[in-house]
C-alpha cells in the first residue's frame, strides 16, 4: 500500500554507511561504491515493473467496481474507494519514482522540484496508512453504535479522510526540510542532506512510530473492541433465540393471538442477535487487510531498526524489503476481489461439504414446520369450533 523506499531505499545505504564509519570516511568512495549498487539492480527494476502493472490494473478494476456499484452511496464503498486511489497513487508516483532512481536516471527538476515530489511521495505514503485507520475507526462505529445518525452521516466520513489527508501531510513536511540535490559521480540525484546524517537515527524512529507503529495500535485496538462485542452478541443471540422461542412455543394456546402474529414473531427470533451478515462480512474484510499492512511493513521495519542499532549491515535486505512494501498496494485490492466474489464462502462450503447446508436446512425446516403447526393447530380448532357454531344456530 505504501512505500517507505520513498525515503529510505537507495540513499540509507550511502548515510548509515557514513555514520559507521564516522566522519573521516572518504565519502567520494562511499557514493562511487553506493551508485554501482544502484546501477546493479536490474532484477529488482524487473520486479518493480511488474508490481506497477498489477498496482495499476487492480486498483483501478477496484475503482470501476465501487463506482458502478449499486452500493457506491455506502458507507464502506466511500473508505475503500479511498484505499483504492491511495494504493493507485502509491503506484502511479511512488513505484515509478522508485524505478528512476534504481535505473540510475539524472534527476533534473532541481532543490524545489525534488522536495516537491519527496512530499507528494511521502503524502501518499502516510495517506495510505491512515486511510486503513479511517476504516478501522469507521467500523468500530458501525459495530457499537449502529443506528447512531452522526456516524452514519456522510460529514463523518468526510471528517476521517479529510484528517487522514491533513496528517499525512504534517508528517511528509518534513521531507521539504530533509530533501536535496545531491552529487553522485557527478549525476545529480534527489537524496537526503548531508547534514541530516547526524541525526539519521532519530528520523527512522520518527518513521516507525508515524508510519507504522502508530497506526498499528489504533487499528489493532480497534479490531479488538470490535472482536469482542462480536463475540459477546453472539453467546447473547444463541442465549435469547432458545428462551424466546420456547416462550414463542407456549404461546401457540393462547386465544388472543392469530397466526400471523406468530409468525412474524418466529421471523423475528432469528434477528435477535444483532448484527447483519454483511456487516461482520466488511469487518472480516477490513481485519485481513490490516493483517496484510502488518505483514507486508513488518520486514523493513525490523531491518531498519536492527541497523539502526548497528545489529545488521546487509544493505541488500534493506532494498528488497523496501520494494516489498509496495505489495501492500497490491494485496488490499486482491483483498476486496476474494470478499467481494464470496471466494472465501465457496471455498469454505467446499471443504465442509453438504453437513453445513444440511444443519443450515434442517434450522430453517424446523422454524418452517414450528410455523405451519402452529398455523394447522389455530386452523383445527377453527374447524373444531365450526360444527358447535352451526348447531347453535336457529334454523330458519
């Protein structure tokens, strides 16, 4: 979904190898051995425009999808339109740029045009994050608050985007500060000043915790609130549907009630608990793409900080997990495919087989038989009632 090679992915190989070797480092042949590096990876330039193909083609199918969809007006239509232009910018600006420079392209916009785009990069970067904590927050609303008009509102969804995107550019400012025309061989690039290398340690703690770890937390926490009411509806629905409907039961007697009371009542047994289907199916949904922004960031941000303390040097793991960050993109429409086509269910019928559909039925046949006795008890004693009626009756 994002991509943190936008800071991190060719220039951290020239600083931290600054800071390891102090300041009486030669560091013309630092950027000589570093620029052969980067002239060397074509297998990851392969990569990359590959990922940019499928970035592109995914998230636009997503785009087409949601905004022909009959449900486009939905709350969940409005975040995930959002996630998918985010990944298709991630794509668009980030993976191209990061093609650039490992192709070992001259920079030529200039001191303003390369902070320009560093924060246009970072924007998208940071916007992609904190739209999934947009989505988390939107769906624990939805979970605990149901039927409460403000969040349904579209001035609440338009809230949450519009800080989403308000954050991530108070974070990417700093790349206007960081940012610079530096000499490679004489070829310009755009990396990070010099004089940053100082403090290059504290700016990649800054990174983990805003572009990582941070929403991480809010998402996780979230996710857990919502796990946890799930499960407490659930015991509550099995616990209601079982006395609601023994007291349904014995209510089949009663002269006061008519059949179509009754039956709307035993359609109502199963719409206690609570929460639609479809609801829990978006949860679901939204849960597995947090899980996939965990597992595509987690890998750079461990080697990050690993050398940051100084505990790994493999600056080629450094580059590889950084393009990998860019499989997010590629995995949150993926994602929104397999749950949007009910793959999941059918894979899931599949296995389990017929015993599924068999309890399922079986359930339904006995409401569906509960219904028409109690219907043909209230018809037999009409009819057992008739014949008393008619002979009471004076003949004329």
């Amino acid at each position: 979904m994002n991509s943190t090679g936008i800071y991190l992915n060719r220039t951290t190989t020239i600083l931290t190898l600054i800071m390891n070797k102090n300041q009486s480092t030669n560091t013309t042949i630092i950027e000589s051995s570093s620029l052969d590096d980067v002239c060397k990876n074509f297998h990851l330039i392969i990569f990359l425009c590959i990922i940019f193909v499928l970035i592109v083609s995914a998230n636009i199918s997503v785009i087409l999808h949601l905004s022909c969809s009959k449900k486009r007006h939905s709350r969940m239509s409005f975040f995930l339109l959002n996630l998918a232009y985010a990944d298709l910018f991630v794509g668009v600006i980030s993976v191209t740029r990061d093609i650039i420079e490992k192709s070992c392209i001259p920079f030529g916009l200039g001191t303003i045009g390369c902070r320009l785009t560093s924060f246009i990069q970072g924007t998208i970067s940071y916007n992609s994050s904190y739209v999934l904590v947009c989505v988390s927050i939107d769906r624990l609303y939805a979970i605990i608050r149901p039927m409460d008009i403000r969040t349904a509102s579209s001035t609440f969804r338009y809230s949450l985007i519009i800080a989403s995107w308000v954050i991530a550019m108070t974070f990417a400012s700093a790349q206007l500060y960081l940012r610079d025309i530096e000499l490679m061989r004489g070829m310009p690039v755009c990396g990070n000043r010099s004089d940053v290398v100082i403090n290059w340690n504290a700016y990649v703690y800054f990174l983990f915790i805003s572009l990582y770890l941070f929403p991480l937390i809010v998402m996780t926490v979230s996710y857990v609130i919502i796990i946890i009411i799930i499960r407490k509806k659930g015991s509550l629905k099995i616990q209601t549907d079982r006395s609601r409907f023994r007291r349904l039961i014995s209510r089949k007697r009663s002269p006061y009630n008519n059949d179509r009371s009754i039956e709307s009542s035993i359609r109502n047994v199963r719409s206690l608990g609570v929460i639609p289907r479809a609801k829990i199916k978006t949860v679901k949904m939204t849960l597995v793409i947090v899980i996939a922004f965990t597992a595509c960031w987690s890998p750079y941000f461990f080697l990050m900080m690993m050398n940051s303390f100084n505990l790994i040097t493999s600056f080629f793991l450094i580059r590889v997990t950084s393009s990998l960050c860019y499989m997010n993109s590629l995995a949150n429409p993926l994602i929104y495919w397999l749950f949007a086509t009910d793959l999941f269910v059918q894979c899931r019928q599949n296995l389990t087989g017929s015993s599924s559909n068999g309890m399922n039925s079986g359930y339904r046949c006995s409401l569906t038989e509960s219904r028409y006795s109690l219907g043909s008890s209230r018809y037999g004693n009409r009819r057992s009632n008739e014949p008393t009626r008619t002979q009471n009756t004076p003949r004329t």
